[in-house]
C-alpha cells in the first residue's frame, strides 16, 4: 500500500529517513548484536544513546547548563500532576487558559494548590490567546502555567507574559522544535513526544535547576523531578526505543540546519494552507489570524455534511486524519515538522478541487 499523508494531531507522522534509517537498525542495533528494544537501559550502547539524544537536543533548543533535561514517562498528562507537587511553596498558581489542555493542567493543579485565572478565551471558545500586554502575575504564585501551542483550536503564544520572577511553565507538546525558543524565558518547558519528537511514550521536561530538589514530601518517588535528576533519567527502565527513535528525529532536524531552518520550513508551508482558506469562498479559518498555529490549522465549510464529504473524499486520496478534534468537529491538519511540503500541496489542491466541485 502507498504511504499517506498523515494529517493526525498526535501520534502523528514522522520524517521518513528517520523511519528508514530506523528499520534498517531495527533487528540489529550498529554492532551490538541485537535491537535496540532489547538491550538494557544500563548497557553501554543504549548509554551513548541516551547521551546523544541530550547532546542533540541541548544543540538543538540551545538549552544553558543550568537546565536538565529528562527523558520521562507518562505523557504531558503526568506533568499536570508533577508540576504542582514539584513546585509547591505558597500553595497557589497562575493559569492563562486557552483551551482544554489548559483547562486540564488546572484542574490537576488544583487537587494541590489554589488556582488563578489570569485570563481566558474561553468567551470566544478559544479561538485567540488573551492578550498577555496587561497581565499581572500573582506576586506570591509559584508559577505561571501557559500552553505554548493549542492543539485542538489551533492557537499559538507569539509573545510571553511577563512573569518577572516567577517560574513560567509551558506545555509545549505541539510546538517543541517547530520554532526556536529562548529556554530561559521559562522555569519548566514540557512536551509529549508523539508529535514533533517520536512516538508516544516519551516525555521530555526541560526544568532550570532551582526548580528541582522541593517537591512536597508525599510526592511519588517517580513524580519527584530529583529522582529522575539525580538518576540521568535512568531511575527506572526509560522508554528506550522511543528515546532512541528521538534522537534520530533530533540528528535529522540537526541535518536540516537547526530550528531556524526548521522554522522557515514550518512557515512555508503554514502559509500555503492558509492561503488557501484564505482565498476560498467555501473554506474559513476558525481562529483570529494573528494567533493562528504553525502546526495545527482547523477550518470549516459552514455545513457538517460538506466537512464529512470532504474528509471522505480526502481520505480517498491518501490525505488521513484530518478531522476536527471529536469535540469540535470540522478538520483540522496537524503539519509538524515531518510533514512535507509535498503533502500540504496536495490538501490545498484538494481544497480546490472540491470547492469548485461543490458550488
Ligand atoms: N498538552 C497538549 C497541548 C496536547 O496536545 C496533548 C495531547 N494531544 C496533551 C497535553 C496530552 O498529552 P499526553 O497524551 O502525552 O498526556
């Protein structure tokens, strides 16, 4: 069967030399005799493995010595709950709400501490982040929760709230290595591997050193972000094979020219998606232009039967996933970094095609 362009929001496509370069190392690893799925976490190849892929992505997001990074388990879902055990002091936390994800980070922190709405856009059902120019931080918040990029609404933060001295936490699960971020804008930055990183079970946490080393003390052993410090994420049995396929995603993001050119790449083909909803009469944007995603781009006809019949007829033609979030409806194509341009190419003459075979 022909491969697909894979529109899905997560686990979503990845770049296909990092497939094939995966299979051809799939049964055995370089000289080590066996799969990388079969060795031990505390074998010297998956050591340099591991080691690699934080070399890699120090290079990558350009990540200063006093940050760690740690290679976790338990999806973004498990840092809604670290994050508040971790960073307990003043019991209470700000939250910039744009959407379910970070509806769901709350609600976890609020089992813990006292929450803080700064501001939402949940009157526009998240179509637009709050403007951030006004926002005044709880002087006493342990930290500010923000999600970079929405993944359902298509929503991204082009500027920071100001959080002077306050840690800022950022889930950035959907836009991790889609453009270059200045790490020390942020306490904690946290992602989901399963759309810009590799597969699913991999979660990366970048966290500037100050911020580990006080959880509460009835925090799990495997919630204290000190335990997987002290441990070089290796406390426990890390998700190897995901690690491992991460650090190919990294060299071939690396073999690209870094996140810059990444970057370049993302907007290119941003923009030829939106153009074509812009220019359509069929098609509309859901969002407010200025706020609108790099990687998640939701649109509409306006009729529930037409959106069926398109995805239909989409699929048909190789082009999956590319239905809206099962709340929301309409589509939605997720183009992270592995997407290529070819693929977006052909949803937008797709778009056409059936515009003008639906007037
Ligand atoms: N945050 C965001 C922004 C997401 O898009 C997702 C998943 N789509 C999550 C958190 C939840 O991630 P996980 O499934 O890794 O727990």
């Amino acid at each position: 069967m022909k491969k697909v362009y894979n529109f899905s929001a997560g686990p979503a496509c990845l770049p296909e030399p990092v497939l094939e370069k995966a299979q051809k190392e799939l049964v055995i690893y370089k000289n080590a005799g066996m799969s990388v799925m079969e060795m031990s976490h505390r074998s010297n190849d998956f050591t340099k493995i591991i080691e690699s892929a934080e070399t890699n992505l120090r290079k990558l997001m350009n990540i200063p010595d006093n940050y760690k990074v740690l290679f976790l388990q338990g999806g973004a879902s498990s840092q809604f709950s670290m994050i508040p055990l971790n960073l307990y002091k003043n019991g209470k936390a700000d939250f910039i709400i744009t959407g379910q994800w970070s509806n769901k980070a709350m609600a976890e922190s609020k089992k813990y501490l006292d929450v803080n709405v700064l501001a939402s856009s949940e009157d526009e059902s998240y179509t637009y982040i709050p403007s951030v120019e006004d926002i005044k931080v709880s002087e006493d918040a342990d930290y500010v929760h923000i999600t970079l990029n929405n993944t359902i609404f298509g929503t991204k933060y082009n500027k920071l709230p100001n959080c002077k001295n306050i840690p800022l936490v950022a889930d950035a699960s959907s836009c991790i290595l889609s453009e270059p971020i200045d790490i020390e804008k942020f306490g904690i930055i946290y992602a989901g591997a399963q759309k810009n990183i590799g597969p699913a079970g991999l979660t990366v946490v970048i966290i500037r050193d100050d911020l580990i080393g006080n959880a509460k003390p009835e925090t799990p052993t495997m919630f204290n972000y000190e335990t997987h410090s002290k441990a070089n994420s290796l406390y426990n049995t890390p998700p190897t094979y995901s690690i491992y396929l991460a650090n190919l995603v990294f060299e071939w993001i690396l073999g690209l020219g870094g996140l810059q050119k990444m970057n370049e790449i993302n907007i290119e083909k941003a923009k030829i998606l939106y153009d074509a909803i812009d220019n359509s009469s069929l098609f509309k944007g859901t969002v407010l232009k200025k706020d609108r995603s790099l990687m998640n781009v939701p649109f509409i006809t306006g009729s529930e039967d037409l959106d069926s019949k398109f995805i239909e007829e989409a699929k048909q033609i190789g082009i999956t996933n590319i239905k809206g979030y099962r709340t929301i409806g309409g589509m939605r194509a997720s183009i992270y970094n592995a997407m290529p341009i070819e693929g977006v190419k052909l949803l937008v003459e797709f778009m056409k095609k059936f515009e003008e075979d639906n007037k």
